[in-house]
C-alpha cells in the first residue's frame, strides 16, 4: 500500500503495509483529493478514502493484522475526540 496522503488521522503511526483484500472491485473516484492511500493490484486500487469526518477503506481491515487494528484504533479515538480534544482510551474502554 501506498500513502498518499501520510498525514490523515487514520495513519496517524502507520507505515505502508499489506492489506487483506478479498476481490478485484475498485471504486473510479470522481474526486482525486479524497484519496489517502492507494494499492497496487494490477494498477491503481483506491484502498483509502476520506474527506472530513468521512471514511472508507477498500480492504478489510479487521482481516489485516497489526495494521487493519492500528488503522481501526485511529479511527475509533478520531470519531470519539470532544471539542476539548480528548481521545478514547482504548485500554480502558473510557470515551
């Protein structure tokens, strides 16, 4: 996987790794700009996307190990953050 977009919430910590894709489908993105991280599998693969508060990965990250968890992990303290910009802690179970 590449990043593209290094610096989204939801790589917060990450390096480009493998994912667990199950088929071949990809989405045609009308809006370049949405793209954080792209695959390769046979050519391009949106594996990634966001804008704002919105998200959606191409492969499934509960089936991708350390990464897909990490990934999750960042996704869970971002939707969880209140004005104050406190996280979840995870460890806990406190958000």
């Amino acid at each position: 996987m590449t990043f593209l977009t290094p610096d989204s919430v939801l790589l917060n910590g990450l390096k480009p790794d493998y994912a667990y894709f199950v088929h071949s489908y990809r989405a045609k993105l009308t809006d370049r700009s949405a793209l954080i991280a792209v695959a390769d599998y046979d050519g391009e693969v949106p594996a990634v996307v966001g804008k704002g508060r919105v998200f959606g990965t191409q492969f499934h990250p509960e089936k991708s190990g350390a990464f897909g968890q990490a990934l999750l992990k960042n996704y869970v303290q971002f939707v969880h953050q209140d004005n104050k910009g406190d996280t979840c802690d995870l460890e806990k179970g406190k958000c």
